[in-house]
C-alpha cells in the first residue's frame, strides 16, 4: 500500500493513522461491554477510563508532527487513492485540532455518565432526574458547536452536522426537509385511509431465545460474516466495531416480534457496508465509512427497500415457520410490515411515518444548539409536534418521548438528519439497482438477493471515502441526492 522509500512523509502518516485506529477499536468495543455486557456498577470506572483512552485518542490525532508531515507528504507523488488517504488525514487533523482535548475529555466522561443514569432514568420516565444530566452536557455541546463553528466559519449546527455528513448544510436540509413536510403529512392520511378495512393481523408471542435464532439464520441469508462478528442484545439497538471485529446489539419484544427481527436486518445492513469497506485500506482514513447517511442508507436499503417487500417476505416464510412455527404466511407478514400507522417510537416506526420523527428532532436540536430551546422546554416542544405532525399526544410521557432516543444522552447532536438522508439514499440506489438488474423485490423472490449484494459492493461498499458523498452518489446512480426517488418508492408500495 505504502512505499515508504519513495514516500516516506506519506508512509509515517500512514503508519501513525494506523495506530490511531487499534486504540479506536478499542474505544469501540468499550463502548459495546458497556452497552451489552458491563454490570451496572462499572459505570463511573468506565466512564473515566473511555475519557482517558479519547483523550489519548485525541492526543494522536493532533500530534505536533502532523501539520509539517501533511504538508510535506503533500508534495510527494502518490497515486489516487493514496491521494485521498491524505485528504482524508488532513480532515481528520484538521476536525481533531479544531477542539481542546481538555473538552473532548469532560465531554466523554460527562456523556458516558449522562448516558449510563438515562438508561434507568428513561425506564422510570424520570425527567426530572434526567434534566440537569442534560442540560450539563448540551452546555459542552453548545461550546463544541461554537468552537467548530468559528474554525470553519460556519453556524454552530453546520459545525455539528459536518462531524456526520460532510458539506452538509442546515439550509440545504431545510429544502429538502421542506419539500418532504409539504406532501408527506397528506400521504399518511391517505395510506391510513387505504388500510383502514384491512384485516388485523394477530402477532403470536415468541420467546427471545426463539427470535435471536430466527435473526442469526436472517443474518446468515443476508451474508453476514460471523467469523467477524457477533450479534448480541441492548437497550438500544446499533451496529459498533470496526469492519473486521463487528458488534451488532438489537432488542426483543416478546409480544412482537417484527420489530427485533427488523432490527437485526438494519442493524446488518450496517454490518455488511462496514464488512464490505475495502480491506487493502483497513486502519486508514480512506477506508472508513463515506458519511453516516450513506451509513444509515445501507440499513435502510436492507429494511426498507428489502426487508419490507413481498419478495424478502418470501424468503424469510420458511425460517420464520422453521423458528416460530407456522401461520405467518408471506401475505400476513406484507401486511405487518408496510402498516401504517403513527406512534411514539422512532425505531419502530413504519417508513412512512419515520420521517416525521427526524423532522422533530432537527428542529429541536437547531434549537439546543442555538440557543432558542431550552432543555427545560424539550417535552412540551416535543408535545406540540408530535400532535402537529403526528396527532400523536406524549404530555408527561417522557419515556416514549423525549427520553427515547441514546445519541442526546451521549452528547451527539447532529446525526438525526442522517436518517431520512439515508433514506433517500437507499431510494435512489434501489432505482438505479433496477435500471441495470430489474426489479429488486423480483431479484429477491427469484433468490437472487447476491447480485443486488454485488452492486452495493461495486458501486459503495468498495469506494470507502475514495470519493466525497455526492460524488460517490453521482457515480452510483448518475446524479447526486434526488429526494424524489424517496416519494416514488413510497407512492409505489403503498399507494398503487
């Protein structure tokens, strides 16, 4: 990968990137135990540990040699992908350098706290209790916010939005997020309109043991590397690891067990993007994930644009009959999963509903940021939009509210809007799937669920951060992010 003869300024950066990348993956795993395995009293010993080994983390990435060594590897000759392995150290420099190490470490220390007291305070949906953890933390937030802000000079929440999606702007969410607020709202009353003598589908229980083993044999036939990884359960479900030592956690409902399932399949559509990253580039920056929508986009394109069609559905019938017995058949099982219906979970929410979740929190966090929303405020500013967007009433009921979600608890503002920007995504490449190859859902039926796999891979698996998001989009698919293809997809499955 790296002639250290010819290029030596370029071979020690790539050496010291390298090393910042073992000490990662074991922040990461540490923030896996923590999450899966850590008993409840190592909360304040982990927590102080994780700020100390960030830190050092951060320490690395902005060591005094860096600067003169970019400059110097930047007059070397380096091919193209060694090209963007520079460009890629130098954001990353330049991202570490922007922020104090002093904060990066209160921060950690005080969000791993913050989050290890949300996951008994939202259990008990104690507000009060939770409020002053966030208030302190959104109190680091803003000063990061600020801090990045003037560096790049850039608003507070484009700072923060940068730290996920690369050259992605506030104004340019709100076109995109407007446009989505105009049709959407009516589309929902329309499918609701649509399924309302829908017969009800009664969903058995199920024992959890029973629905992890359906889930490993769904992981299998959607080409999950166990010898890589492992699936393991959460309060919260997400995918953790690095791309050779994978860590997926979901959850299980008893009661329903539809959303643990689609749980695991979003959680490995995550896994097989980090899995499929060019392993010739692993421990560089040029073989990490491009951004977290085109993260979110390959979960989404295994639930959504896989995991909710009729010919997905078919393939799972007979596991699902193998684990939990028969009398789900692939009809009962379309119907379950493309019902809509508004409730107060973002993680289970239908596809069509899910965006109006991340339209709430992208105004919320535009407000935490700058200032015009205070914590104190955040349950009735959830109240009111719940019931606007979604008539959806949460008054008092924080726990399904605004407590719900682990990435304020830990500090990370910002990130929402990778959804519904994945979602999009995930629309658009299934359209160009099918220029090429047909039909997807056909694909899938036939048992063809490999060649769709093997463009994912070509096209956005491969390409790391070879190239820039709308870049690798264009290239993929012809032209960059196109919300219309998202409302194609819907009007297509639930209003044909």
């Amino acid at each position: 990968m790296v002639n250290s003869n010819s290029n030596p300024h370029y071979s020690k950066l790539s050496q010291h990137f390298q090393k910042i990348s073992h000490f990662e993956h074991l922040s990461a795993l540490g923030d896996w135990d923590q999450a899966t395995m850590m008993p409840s009293g190592g909360s304040e010993a982990r927590g102080a540990a994780m700020a100390e080994l960030a830190g050092h983390i951060h320490e690395l990435k902005t060591a005094d040699f860096i600067e003169e060594t970019l400059n110097l590897a930047a007059d070397e000759v380096l091919n193209m992908e060694q090209a963007a392995n520079l460009r890629e150290m130098q954001y990353q420099y330049f991202q570490a350098n922007i922020v104090p190490a002093s904060l990066v470490q209160s921060k950690t220390q005080l969000a791993y706290q913050c989050e290890h007291a949300w996951r008994v305070q939202r259990k008990n949906n104690d507000w009060q209790g939770f409020k002053p953890n966030l208030e302190a933390l959104i109190t680091l937030v803003r000063e990061e916010a600020a801090i990045r802000a003037q560096a790049q000079n850039i608003t507070p929440y484009d700072a923060l939005l940068s730290k996920f999606e690369p050259g992605m702007t506030t104004r340019r969410l709100e076109k995109v997020f407007g446009s989505l607020k105009s049709w959407l709202p009516q589309m929902i009353t329309q499918v609701q309109a649509n399924q309302l003598n829908d017969l009800k589908v009664d969903i058995p229980s199920f024992s959890a043991e029973k629905q992890e083993a359906l889930g490993r044999d769904v992981m299998n036939f959607l080409g999950f590397d166990f010898n890589q990884g492992r699936l393991d359960t959460s309060s919260h479900p997400f995918c953790g690891g690095v791309p050779g030592d994978i860590r997926l956690t979901t959850r299980f409902d008893e009661t329903d067990f539809t959303q643990g399932l689609m749980g695991v399949i979003h959680e490995t559509g995550h896994a097989r993007y980090e899995q499929g990253l060019p392993k010739q580039w692993r421990g560089q920056p040029v073989g990490g994930h491009r951004s977290m929508a085109i993260h979110e986009s390959q979960s989404l394109f295994c639930e959504m644009q896989l995991g909710r069609g009729a010919g997905f559905l078919s393939q799972l019938e007979p596991l699902i009959s193998q684990h939990l017995g028969k009398g789900l058949d692939t009809q009962a099982l379309t119907k379950l999963y493309t019902r809509v219906e508004p409730g107060f979970i973002r993680v289970d929410a239908d596809e069509v509903t899910y965006p109006c979740h991340i339209l709430l929190r992208f105004e919320a966090e535009k407000g935490l940021v700058d200032g015009s929303l205070a914590v104190t405020d955040l349950p009735d500013f959830w109240a009111e939009n719940m019931q606007s967007l979604l008539g959806v009433d949460t008054r008092g009921n924080y726990q399904n509210g605004c407590m719900q979600d682990i990435h304020w608890a830990v500090g990370e503002l910002g990130y929402f809007p990778s959804y519904t920007l994945g979602a999009m995504y995930a629309a658009q490449f299934r359209y160009a799937i099918e220029k090429s190859l047909g039909s997807v859902d056909a694909l899938v039926a036939q048992g063809k669920i490999q060649v769709i796999f093997d463009w994912l891979e070509q096209n956005i698996w491969s390409k790391g951060c070879l190239l820039s998001t709308d870049e690798l989009v264009k290239q993929a698919t012809g032209e960059p992010l196109n919300p219309e293809y998202f409302k194609r997809h819907l009007e297509q499955r639930y209003l044909k």
